[in-house]
C-alpha cells in the first residue's frame, strides 16, 4: 500500500474514522431507543389520563343522577305518614325520574333498624333485614351521600354497589349496575382490552366496578403500593404497578371523581407501549447496521486508496443526502398524522364535553333553587338537560345500535297527520327563530311502519333542511304512489352537486362543513336514515338543484285500511330562484369587500370607548323597541300575544337593529327558551360573571362587559327580569301559557324568575 509522503499519518487517521464509524451509528441507535422510549411512555401516560379523565366525567354524571334520585325520594318522603309509602310510589318515581336508562337497579327505602319498608326490586324483599350492610351501616353514621362497595345481589345475582343516605325516617338507597359500567369502560378500551384495565375505587381501596371484570371485586389495602399511597396527596397522577391479578407491569392514570371519595383508574400494560417501541428500535438498529457497514467498506477502500477514497466519499455524501430527503419526508408524514390524531381527539372531546357542559350549568341551576324545601321546580329543568345529554349521545351511538341489529321493528298501522302534526309542532320553534316558514302538507292515509322509527327518519330529514336553508321555507309533505305513500321534506338550500349525491348518506359526510362545526352535525344523520330506513324495509332517495335547493323522501307501504283513499296534492315548487345578475353582484361585493378589509384601519387602533357607547346605544334601541312591542301584545291579547312577539316579532327587531348598525344583535342566557340563543364560550363566562357580581351586591341594570374576541369586539349587557316578563318566565305561570310556551319551547328552561334576577343578556359583536 501506498502511502502519500505529503499526509503522513492519514492511514492511522482512516483506521480511526473507521473505528469511530462502526461505533456512532450504534450510538446514536442507544440515544434513540432512549429518547424514543421517554417518548413513548410519556404518550402513554398522556393517553392513560385523557382516557381516565372521561371515564370520570362519565362516573361523575351517573352518581349526581342518582343523587337526584335520592333527593326527589326523600322530598317525597318528607311528611308522608308512616304506612303510606309503598313499592308502587318508588316504582312510579325511578320509572318518571330514572337518571341514566340501564344503569339503576332498584330502589329500596328503610327503616332505621335496617329493615324494607319498600322496594322496586322484588316483594319478597319486604320487611328483609338489611341492616348488616355496608352502605346501611356508612349512610347511618354520615350526614351525606354515601358509596357503598360492589356486592352481588341475592335477588339478581348481578354485581352492583350503591349510594345511600340517611334521612329522618330511615335510609334510602340506589342500586347501581356494575355491569353497566364495565360496558362502558369497554367502549374506552375497545380492542386492546387483553393490554388496558379500566376500574372504580373507594377511597378504601373497594373496587366498584372493572373491566376486564375478575370473578372476585379487588380490595386494594394501605400496604399496596400505587393509588392507595397517592390518593391522599393528589386528585389525579400516574404510578407504575405490576397488578395482583396477574399479566405485566401496568403504567395507571388516576383521577377523583368530582366531590365523590371515589378514584378511577385506567392501566395500559408496560409491554403493549414498549411493542411499538421495540418495532421502531429494531428497524433503527438493522439502519445503523448497515450504516456501519457501509462505513467500514468505503474505510477499508479509503485505505487501499486516497483517490479511491475520495470517489466514495462523494457517493458517500450522495446516499446521505437521498436518505436525509427520505428521512426528512418521513418526519413530515408523521407530523400531518400526528396533526390529523390531534385534531380528531379535540373535535371528540369538544363534543362530549358540551352536553355534559349542559347538564353542569343546569345541575348549578338546581342547586341554587334547592336550598328550601319550596324551591323544588327546577327539578325538571335537571331532568331536561339530563334527557338532552341522553339524546345527544344517542346520537352519537345510533349508527352502532342500528348495525348490531338491537333495534326491534315494531311495525302497525300509524295515521300519518297526528305523527306529521306532532313534528310540525316540535320544529316550529327552531323554524321561527331562523326566519324559515314551515309548512305541513299532509294526507288522511294510514301507513304499515314502525312509528318510532318512522318519526326519527323525518326528524332527521326536518333537521336537516332547517340546517341548510338559510332562508325561504320547508315543506313536509305526502304523495300517493301506487300502493304506498311518498313522505317528502323539501327545502330551498344551497342543493347539493350532482356528483356528490351519492354520497349524502354515508358516515361523517357534511358538505358546507370543512371546519367541522358541531353546530351543524356531526355528518352522521343521512347516515342514519339510511339505516333505519333499511331496517324499516322502506326505500329512501334524494334529488337536488345546486343553488335551489333539495328533496329527500321515504317511501312507506299504505295500511290496508288506506289502500282506497286519496293523499293531498304534492308539495308545490319551493326551489329558490336562479338569479345571475345577482351572483355577479354579490362576486363583485366580495372583490370590494376584500379591498376596503385591505385598507381598513388596524382593529388594534379601534377607539374602544366609542364601541362600548355605540353598542349600549343599540341595546338601549333594541331594548326599546322590543319592550314597547311586548306591551303592546299584552293590552291587545295578554301573556299569549306576548309570547306571539318574543317568538315572530323579536328576531325580525333583532334583525333590523343589525342591518341598520352592522353590529350582529342578539339575546342570550345560561336558562334558554330558545335554542338558537344558545350562549358560545365567551358570553357563558360572562354570564356567570353577571350573576357573581349581582350575588356580590351590583345593581342588574348596570352590568355590562366588553371585550376583543377573535378579531371581533363583543359587547354584553344584562336584562334584569322586570314584572312584565313574569307573565311567561316567572315562577306561577298560567297554564294556558305554558301550554304555548311548551309547544313553541319543548326544551324551555327560562323559567323561576323573581323580579331583580338576571333574565340573560344582551349580546352585540362587530368583526374589526
């Protein structure tokens, strides 16, 4: 071999750079495998308490369901002689006020000997001695709501634990399903049930409920190391913990059930995280091989020859860099992945957290209204929400209960204008409050279907218009086909494009909605129309005009008692009209719209003082105009006519006040009437900041709040509820006002006021 006598030494050099290229690739395998491992973990433990942290939420909601049980029960204990309380009272109650269907065992009331004196269980259990209990024995030595541990009942055999409370003529308590739980706790796992445990505990380390479910509950002890050493010091954390059930080291999330001494916990085996960790080390590792091979022939080649050398350092740096690119490539594949989990898991939980958001401000609303034994009204108001967060997840659901083939088809003869004038009623509150006339055209006719099912494909399809049409009509209307009758919803929207047809009745399908708005679906209602009119048997079709709007239908068999009569005449036209010039005109506004926005003076430069006094301006105009139309509805046909002008006249005051101002001009509060009202983040906060202020002694009349919010400045005022409004939002109402009230407002809540209380508020904003 040749050495250059101008580099003397470079054959030791080369020997070096050899050596230390067969080492760093390894080396820079062990830094990976360790970072990556940290990573790993860490996203374990990220996903372990996010998913801890719903089933909490999930828990929290079923035990304040209970505990209102047990509330209403108690009221109505409350002054009952001593023999007048029997099973059928409690059935009737758990049958009216049942917190969450399929949860709630039973019902059992005793005496404070431990004996029944009612259940809503079995009869045999009349007069048993329970006293020997665990939750009879915690609830007679506490003065609140106790949780009992998991046992199996005598009567069921089924494994469920309980809330108890002692009251004054004995105790009263709540079985609940542990079985129910494990579903759901099943549903969070999916399926990596064989790697992951989810379970409830006492703060005693009793297990409430688990899934996987064990042939005996577990009862953790203050030896154990884990959640029983942590709970005292923290609400939430996570520990490592190799389980007595058996299987691998577990890494737990935990976290406390709201005010409850109850934990939950959930556990993902050390193996399954390091699975994935492994697959991604080995292939780094058969990487760095070949790195450090390739290192060493093109070192053992450098030594044979400088020029040699050279050649193969330039295909050296050629490979490098085509394997930077791919890594580089890689790393940016990973991150839009990454990016699109992020964004799917922020959009899930924004979605279960607002009904249960719902249901929160409407438990805070009874609380407040429950402090005397008089104020007990808003009860119903918590059974509305807690029925609104049931419809919603239902919602959610229905797509995988319609294809377990759960849902039975109980088909009969159903006259169709009670069931087209009962949605026509349902709908015309929401109908009203977007400016959208709708019509119901239906026939004397009896169909062949399931009622049930029937009502929720049209709500659906009802639904759907009114969410689409932003102005002009819907029509819910029938057709005689043959032997069977077409029901059709018509509406005057924006259509839907030729091409994307098909495509309407598939799963999380929204046109119109690339931000994936909550507010207008979640893409999922064809989707279950379709089902359901597959389950029914009924056919289902669609035909649109982009930019005039669409019908969808579903055909349903005529009962044999119709097959002789007629229908009405179908559904006139409603499309909107094709109006070119106007399209050229609005592309034209859009142009100047986008350069006066380009030379619009900064929002930061804004005179914020002036805003705030050009919005109390319109409020005190909207405010006017509004309260001197409410009095005139009142001398010309009292209460009624004034619901008449909140729910017709009121949005077209609203509108003309923001046409005039360009401010957008509306009402809001924490306890709706109307559901388009529904307050966003910002004026929720600042609702509940209105009624601390008015708690701490500020006069209703001059709270106001005013803020920059995402580029737009936003303006809100209180309303004070003043003796006018009492005819419709106050706490005796007539009933022939309430009677309107709950036809125009199935979902009301805006009731129990007193005069002085905060009604809701004005609400103003102007993009800057």
């Amino acid at each position: 071999m040749n050495i250059d006598p101008a580099r003397p030494g470079r054959g030791g050099s080369l020997k070096l750079l050899l050596v230390l290229g067969a080492v760093l690739p390894f080396a820079l395998l062990a830094l990976y495998a360790v970072q990556s491992h940290r990573a790993a973990m860490a996203a374990a433990a990220e996903e372990s308490g996010r998913r801890a942290a719903l089933v909490a939420e999930y828990t929290a909601r079923v035990l304040d369901g209970h505990g209102l049980l047990i509330d209403l029960v108690e009221q109505r204990l409350t002054g009952m002689a001593p023999g007048a309380l029997s099973s059928g009272v409690l059935d009737g109650l758990l049958n009216r006020h049942r917190p969450v269907q399929g949860l709630t065992v039973a019902l059992v009331v005793m005496n404070p000997a431990g004996l029944v004196v009612a259940n809503t269980l079995d009869p045999r259990l009349q007069g048993r001695d329970f006293g020997d209990r665990d939750y009879f024995i915690r609830a007679t030595g506490s003065t609140g709501t106790v949780v009992g541990k998991q046992v199996v009942g005598r009567v069921t055999n089924d494994s469920f634990f309980t809330l108890s409370r002692r009251y004054s003529g004995g105790v009263i308590v709540v079985a609940i399903y542990a079985r129910a739980f494990e579903e759901m706790f099943g549903a969070v796992v999916g399926a990596d049930s064989a790697t992951r445990a989810v379970g409830v505990f006492r703060e005693d380390g009793s297990q409430l409920a688990r899934h996987p479910s064990l042939a005996k509950p577990l009862r953790l002890t203050s030896d154990d190391p884990g959640l029983m050493q942590l709970i005292p010091q923290q609400a939430s954390g996570t520990y490592r913990i190799r389980p007595k059930t058996g299987g691998g080291e577990r890494l737990y999330a935990f976290q406390k059930v709201g005010l409850y001494p109850v934990w939950v916990t959930y556990g993902i085996e050390i193996a399954a995280i390091r699975a994935g960790w492994w697959k991604d080390v080995a292939g780094a590792g058969v990487l760095a091989l070949l790195s450090a091979l390739l290192l060493a022939v093109l070192g053992a080649r450098a030594l044979r020859s400088d020029r040699l050398a050279r050649v193969q350092e330039e295909r050296l740096k050629r490979l490098v860099a085509e394997r930077t690119n791919e890594a580089e490539r890689r790393a940016a594949e990973a991150e839009r992945a990454h990016r699109a989990k992020s964004l799917f898991l922020a959009a899930a939980s924004h979605d279960l957290r607002q009904p249960i958001q719902g249901l929160r401000l409407a438990l805070d609303v009874l609380d407040q209204n429950l402090t005397k034994p008089a104020h007990r009204r808003p009860l119903g108001l918590a059974t509305r929400a807690l029925e609104g967060v049931e419809d919603l997840l239902s919602a959610l659901l229905g797509i995988a209960v319609l294809e377990t083939g759960r849902v039975r088809v109980e088909a009969r003869p159903v006259a169709l204008p009670p069931l087209l004038d009962g949605l026509a009623g349902e709908f015309a509150g929401a109908a009203a409050a977007a400016g959208i006339r709708l019509r119901i055209k239906s026939c004397s006719a009896e169909v062949e279907t399931d009622p049930v099912l029937l009502a929720r494909v049209l709500r659906n399809l009802l639904v759907n218009a009114l969410r689409y049409t932003g102005q002009g009509r819907v029509v819910l209307g029938c057709r005689r086909v043959g032997t069977t009758i077409r029901i059709e919803v018509w509406d005057s929207g924006p259509g839907i494009p030729a091409d994307q047809l098909d495509s309407v009745f598939e799963d999380f399908v929204q046109l119109g909605n690339p931000e994936r708005d909550r507010t207008k679906g979640l893409g999922l209602g064809l989707s279950e129309v379709r089902r359901t009119a597959a389950l029914l048997n009924h056919a289902i079709g669609v035909r649109s005009w982009p930019g005039r709007g669409s019908v969808f239908w579903i055909v349903v068999p005529c009962a044999v008692s119709s097959l002789n009569t007629t229908c009405a005449p179908p559904p006139g036209p409603i499309l909107a009209p094709i109006n070119k010039p106007r399209e050229a005109m609005m592309k034209i506004s859009m142009v100047l719209t986008a350069i006066l926005a380009a030379l619009a003076v900064p929002a930061a430069a804004a005179d914020v003082e002036a805003l705030k006094q050009e919005a109390a301006g319109i409020v005190k105009e909207f405010g006017g105009a509004l309260k001197g139309e409410l009095e005139k509805g009142v001398q010309a046909g009292g209460p009624l006519e004034a619901i008449a002008v909140c729910n017709e006249k009121a949005p077209g005051i609203a509108k003309a006040h923001a046409a005039k101002s360009g401010w957008s001009v509306g009402r809001t509060s924490l306890k709706l009437r109307n559901p388009g009202n529904k307050p966003d983040a910002w004026e929720a906060k600042v609702l509940a900041d209105f009624d601390a202020r008015r708690a701490a002694g500020e006069s209703p009349d001059t709270l106001v709040a005013a803020a920059t919010v995402d580029g737009s400045f936003r303006f809100m005022k209180a309303i004070p509820t003043a003796e006018l409004c009492l005819n419709c939002h106050g706490r005796d109402v007539k009933p022939e006002v309430m009677a309107r009230i709950e036809k125009l407002y199935p979902a009301d809540l805006a009731r129990g006021y007193k005069p002085g209380d905060i009604r809701g508020a004005f609400t103003l904003a102007k993009k800057l």
